[in-house]
C-alpha cells in the first residue's frame, strides 16, 4: 500500500457543504455522519484507489474514476502523481454529464 496525499479541490470542498448543509436542515446527527463517512472513505480509496470504476460516458477519460458511496452520493476522482485528488462529490439526482 502507498501513502497517497489526499486533495480536495475547491469544488469538492463546496459539494460537502453543500450537502451537509442540506442534510442538517432535518438531522445535526445524521450531517456530521455524513461528513465522517465521506472522510472515511477518501482515506479507503487513498489505500485503494482502483476501487472506484471508469462510467461509460466518460470513456475518452479513463483517468476520471467513481465510488458510490452511502446510496445517494457518489465521489468523482482521478490519481495524479500518485496523490488522490477528489474532484467531487455528486448526488446520484445530479447530471453528472453537465456537471463534469
């Protein structure tokens, strides 16, 4: 296993917000274990990062990588000079094709 560094763009940073901020309208709890999760599993895919899979409308970048995460979400990264970098964090609700 490689000790991968793990960046989260800005646009990321801003989905997590954005989520959590959605999530906390109905439950604190439930927010925060989002963000727990989310965490947990950017550190997962840094000690396994061919655990996310290439999506079909994206077969031009095979460097774009996905992870379904907690049913509703999904983690968009990509692997550059042996860093994680977490691109987004998408809804399965979201055009995914007009967003990236």
């Amino acid at each position: 296993m490689t000790n991968r560094k793990i960046i989260i763009t800005v646009e990321a940073e801003n989905d997590i917000r954005n989520i959590e901020e959605y999530i906390v309208q109905d439950n604190v709890n439930a927010a925060k274990d989002f963000v727990i999760k989310l965490k947990k599993s950017f550190i997962n895919l840094s000690l396994y990062p061919r655990l996310g899979k290439n999506r079909p409308e994206f077969s031009g970048n095979d460097k774009i990588l996905f992870l379904p995460v907690m049913t509703n979400y999904l983690i968009v990264y990509t692997i550059i000079d042996n860093d994680l970098y977490i691109v987004r964090i998408l809804t399965k609700y979201q055009n995914i094709c007009a967003i990236l």
